[in-house]
C-alpha cells in the first residue's frame, strides 16, 4: 500500500479470527478507512507497536488471546485510538462505563459498520484536534521566545514540533471540517499588538 | 478461446501480460458471477472480485513471469477459490477453483477437534476437584479447593463459592478466584439487598443452574448483566452444594466463553456439587470432636414440665447432674440429690412420662440413676448434638450448660428446646476447647494417685493382672509388692476410680471422684 494514501484516510484495524469475517469488515470498509487485517490478539498488538492506529474494530471471543486480552494490554501502552468490540450479543446498554468505546454485534451489516467507524473517527479527531491546538501554541510561544538557530538544538522544541505535527496529520484524516478548524486556529495572530 | 478450454470444469481466464483480460470461460464467468460480454478488454482487476490481499491484480502489476498459486476468501461472494496465475508466451492463464467446500469442512473438523479437547480438559479439571475434595478437611479448604481449582484455569474466568448463613436464607461470599472483576462486586450488592440471582435460585431449588448469554439474560439482575457484560462474560453456571435434601452453600462459575455449559456440563458439575455436600457435611461432623473452638450456651429452666425441675421444686432438694451417658438408646443420666431423701426424689420423677427408668444407686451419698426420655429438657438437648457439661435443679429452677460445635444452628437447637418448655438462652459464649496432651494428662492423673495407688497399678498391670483370664492372681500381685491381698485390692479400686475419673473428665469436687 503506498504511503500517501495513509495520509489521507483514517487508519483502521481489523481483528477476528475468522478470516472470513474480518475479510468482509476490512471489504466494508474499504475507501472510508486504510484498512489492516489481522486474524488474533498478538498479530494485533505487533501491528499497534508498528503504526498509529486510528481506529480498533476488535473481535471480542477469540481463542487464544480474547478481545478483552487485547485490550487490557492496550491499556498498558499508549494507545490512543478508538476500540469498537464486536460481541455475539446484544445486551442493549449503552457503552458509558464500559472498557470500549462502542461495540457491534454479529452479524455485522455493512451500513453500521461504516456508520460507527465514521463516528469514532470524528469523536477521535476532535479530541486529537484539541491536543493540536494545546500543542501547537506551546509550539508557538517558544518560536516567539526562542531564536531559530538554537530552537534546531532545543530539544523540548524539537518534541512538541514534531507531536504537534503528527497530530495535525491525523487530525487532518480523521475529520473532513478539520481544514477550516485549522485555518481559524492559524489565523488568530497570539503576539498581540 | 479454444472449446476444449471453453467447455472445462475449472474457470479459465485469458489475459495479457498488462493485465487486460481478453476472454473467459464458461466455469470462470459462474464463479466470478460476471456477465462474459462485459468483462472482455477491462483490466482484471475489475473483472475478479476484491479480497484482503489482492494477489490476482497485484500479480499484474508488472507482467507475470512466473506461476503462482494462492487460496484466497472473496468476502463478497462468500467463496474460497484456488487460483493460479501461469505465464505463457504471451498470455497468461489464470485457472480458477471453488474450494469453498473443502474450508468449511475443515473449519467443522478444528470445531470438533476443539470441542473434543475441551471435554478432555473438563473432564480432567472436575477429577482433580473431586481428588482435592477428598483431602479437604475443614469447610475453608472445602471452599478454597473448589474456588482455586475451577477459578484458576483457562476454562473459566473466575468461581465463587457462597456459604448459606446458618439459620437464614442469606448467602455470604466465602471463597473466590480468578478475574472476579466488577461481577462479583455485583453480585456481593445483590446478596446484600436479596436479590433473585442464579445462584440464590441454586440453593432455594438445590439443581444446578445455567445462564448463559448472561449480559442478555433477563433472570439476571441488570447491575450484574453489565458488569458481566463490561468483563466479557458469556455464561455461568451456579452449582448447589448438596446433602441429602440440604443445600450449604453454592458455586457461581463464569466464563468469557459463548454457550460454554451443556447438560453434559451441568451434570459433571452438578456431581461436583453433591461431592462438595458430602463433605461439607463430613466435616460438620467432626467438628464437634475436632474443633477447638466450642459455643457455650446456659439455659435457664423454670417449666416444672420438665420432670427434674418438678422434682427438684417439689421436695425443695438440690439435683445436680454428675454425668451422663448419651450413646444408649435410653440416654443414661447420673445425679446427686441433696437436701432430701433420694428414694422420695426417685418416687416422683418415676411416676412421670418423660423417665424411662430410675433407681437409686447410692441411697447414702444421694446418687441417682434416671433414664431420659427424648422430649425431656436433657434429651432434647443430647439428641440435637449437645454436650452438656454441667446440669443443676433446685426450688427456683434449672440452669444447663451445654457445648455445640460453632458449625451447628444455634438457633434450631434453642428453638427445639425452647418450644417445649418455657426454656430461655441466659448466656451465650464461645471459647477455645482445652486440649489435653496426652503428658498433661498423665501429668494430672499422677498427681491425683498415691504412689502406693500407682505402683500398685503399675505392678498389676505388667504382671497382666488385667488381663483375661488373669496370669497373675491378686495373692501374687500383692506378694510382690510384700502387702496383704485386701490391701492391694483397695489400692487398685481407688486408683482405678481416679484413673476413669480423670478420664471422663469428672471435677475434683465431684463426690465420685473423691476417696482416697
């Protein structure tokens, strides 16, 4: 998969054991998300440690490693992203208190799938937006106080730089109103008079 | 495309080394479900259906120049298809199967090669319960064994075990193990507000009980549904420990699997269950005899229903109770009356219901034999498992105290007696049993002995005076010892008393164990 098309789509995980059903998820959500496959828990974690993960539609009864395994091993890591869990039940509750962010229940039809990957996209660009906006006006006060030549060597600078712009990217591919967000933000002049 | 290929059974597409595809079989067109006319020049990857990893139009990317073959799911036609993609001079052959069949068999064959190791695994796990049952001593090790061994494997996510509180309908955690989570915090709340859960369901009916999916299962409480949701648990099993028709407590078994419990599972448990009963039941038992810790209860007696109080109130005498023999179908009753004349005492009480028999053993010391009915004040307590350690009558009254194990219901044995007579519980204690070594009791007895009461006993006992016939006569016991035949007789008598005294625990102040 060519890497400029990873830019421009949320990045999405797939993960089921049976290939069959996570083969369809993956179809289904083909053009809104850049999709990657994986049939158990620990392919799942290798994926996650090698790429930033928008979006988690996770299988939750899986031999081996479970659902609930997966994500309690997020937990420890700095996964940032959105977990749905697809569930063989549906106990109608709603998901306030629950380890996941929503869930799914099987079988799966294609109009939900892509409505609540759209939403968990949405909500997580917005919050991603927000660490934006709070990380590139820390950029800014040092680029106002700090002069080019030994921002290069100012470490902290050189930290926030670089999270501020990783944020800005998914931010970017995870909300389609996230260019005029962004422009507002620019235009608003911070060093007064 | 030539009809010997147009005509075969397996899908053939003719397509350019770039990728074109110019011309489609019969068998090719029904797999891919593609019109022929309209896939004729379009580049193949639309004319074959998507799949996760997209080897057929990745294998066109640059002209093929090699064979590859590759088994790949097509999500929207829901078939598996073997493909090969062969190079030739300036075609490329791509033949196409359905091996759809073959993957859903053996997707069947690893469901059954599962279930059957699962059953082996269970199978396993309920022998190892009931081998560690058997070890199992006391209830905590009862309930430790059970939670341990069944919450502790991959099978299953967490047990509990639940004890009934005695003399209630309540339901007190006692033991747990493995990932409890928010569900059993859940299930505690509900015990506490007595809520209908599966496991209070399992002690009420006293047959094992499934749930499963629990998260969508109405007989389930909604706080404990969404914690077991929020934990991904699927199903549980509540196991009624049983005895008989008693139900002691229950075993609540969670799992994240879907549909785990069958009525094959069921009934292997429900033995777990019965197992777990039994010993339960065994230790409770014991406990009397093994305990040391005991529950002293006084009761206070004023109902001259009861013969002894009657007796007692009707010559103004004192009755106290010097031992009592509880194994004979008649339990056996010794006491000392003082303050009147024991004949009168045993012409009273011999006159009512409740003695099956009476005579007086001592008419000078006041000793008093009286066989117990069941329904007197004694023989109530005798026959609910009590120890009655000291039982004193006089003109006001009785007062009783009596010994029971802390695993028995206090309150059934105190209802017993208290229905019956106008009975009441003055005091209530529990206390460490003493203990006694066997050196403290030699220790004791020898204190108690002359030394001529022991060497006299030593020497008889070694000369097998005691046995059966005798091997040495009193004449010869005592012409070692260099004493008269009667006087060695009377040694042995009085050490003999002390030595049962002693023994049956009877007081120093005891009539019976005083003398020389």
């Amino acid at each position: 998969m060519a890497e400029d098309t990873t830019t421009s789509l949320p990045v999405a995980l797939v993960v089921d054991d049976e290939k069959e059903v996570a083969d369809a998820y993956a179809l289904r959500l083909r053009g809104i998300c850049d999709v990657e496959t994986v049939y158990n828990g620990p392919s799942a974690l290798e994926v996650l440690s090698e790429k930033t993960v928008d979006l988690m539609l996770l299988d939750r009864h899986m031999p081996g490693m479970s659902g609930d395994e997966v994500l309690e091993e997020l937990n420890n890591r700095d996964y940032d992203g959105r977990v749905v869990m697809v569930t063989a039940i549906d106990p109608g509750f709603d998901v306030l208190d629950m380890p996941f962010d929503d869930y799914l229940c099987k079988p799966v039809d294609r109009e939900d799938i892509r409505e609540v990957i759209g939403h968990q996209s949405t909500i997580l660009g917005y919050k991603l937006l927000g660490e934006y906006f709070s990380a590139e006006s820390k950029r800014q006060v040092i680029t106002a106080e700090v002069d080019a030549e030994r921002r290069a060597d100012h470490d902290e600078y050189q930290r926030i730089a670089t999270h501020a712009r990783q944020l800005e990217q998914r931010a970017r591919r995870l909300i389609d109103e996230s260019p005029d967000l962004l422009a507002e933000f620019d235009a608003v002049d911070r060093e007064g008079r | 495309m030539d009809e010997q290929f147009e005509r075969a059974p397996v899908g053939i597409l003719e397509v350019d080394p770039t990728g074109t595809v110019r011309a489609v079989n019969e068998s090719a067109d029904t797999l891919l479900e593609v019109g022929s006319a309209a896939v004729v020049d379009e580049p193949i990857g639309s004319v074959f259906p998507m799949s996760v990893e997209a080897s057929v139009s990745q294998a066109f990317e640059t002209p093929p120049e090699e064979r590859l073959s590759v088994e790949e799911f097509y999500p929207d036609l829901d078939r598996w298809f073997e493909v090969t993609v062969v190079p030739a001079d300036d075609t490329v052959f791509v033949y196409v199967r359905d091996v759809t069949d073959r993957h859903r068999l053996e997707q069947t064959l690893t469901q059954r090669e599962a279930d059957i190791t699962r059953l082996t695994v269970i199978n396993e796990l309920i022998s190892d319960v009931l081998a560690a049952l058997v070890e199992a001593s006391t209830r905590e090790e009862i309930a430790e064994t059970i939670c341990t061994r069944l919450g502790e494997t991959e099978l299953y996510d967490f047990a509990w075990l639940g004890e009934r509180e005695l003399g209630t309908d309540d339901i007190a955690v006692r033991a747990a193990s493995g990932a409890t989570g928010r569900t059993l915090d859940n299930i505690e709340s509900a015990l506490g507000t007595g809520e209908d859960i599966p496991e209070a369901r399992a002690v009420n009916t006293g047959q094992p009980e499934i749930v499963q999916p629990v998260g969508a299962n109405d007989s389930v409480p909604t706080s404990i549904r969404r914690a077991a949701f929020a934990d991904g648990l699927q199903s549980m099993l509540a196991i009624p420990l049983t005895y008989g028709s008693t139900v002691y407590g229950v075993v609540g078994l969670y799992t994240s699997e879907q549909d785990a419990f069958s009525s094959r599972e069921r009934a292997s448990f429900g033995t777990v269950g019965e197992m777990a009963g039994f010993a339960v039941n065994a230790t409770r038992h014991q406990s009397v005899l093994l305990s040391d810790r005991v529950v002293e209860l006084r009761l206070r007696i004023t109902d001259r229903a009861d013969p002894l109080v009657a007796a007692a109130a009707e010559h103004e005498a004192s009755l106290s109770v010097d031992g009592l023999v509880p194994e004979t179908e008649t339990p056996l009753c010794y006491l000392t009356v003082d303050g009147a004349e024991p004949a009168d005492v045993v012409e009273s009480l011999a006159a009512t219901e409740m003695i099956e028999s009476i005579r007086v053993v001592d008419g000078t010391g006041g000793s008093v034999e009286v066989g117990l009915g069941g329904d007197s004040l004694l023989g109530r307590l005798l026959s609910r498992g009590g120890t009655v350690t000291s039982a004193t009558f006089d003109s006001s009254g009785g007062t009783v105290t009596v010994d029971i194990s802390p695993e028995e219901d206090l309150r059934r044995l105190a209802d017993g007696v208290t229905r019956g007579f106008d009975a009441e519980v003055a005091a209530k204690r529990e206390r460490d049993e003493e203990i006694v070594t066997p050196q403290a009791f030699r220790d004791r007895l020898s204190n108690r002995l002359t030394e001529r009461q022991e060497s006299a006993l030593r020497t008889a006992y070694l000369a097998d005076y005691f046995e059966s016939p005798r091997e040495s006569t009193a004449e010869e016991v005592a012409g070692a010892l260099d004493i008269t035949g009667p006087t060695l007789l009377h040694h042995l008598r009085a050490g003999q008393r002390k030595l049962l005294a002693e023994f049956f625990d009877l007081h120093e102040d005891h009539p019976r164990s005083q003398g020389q």
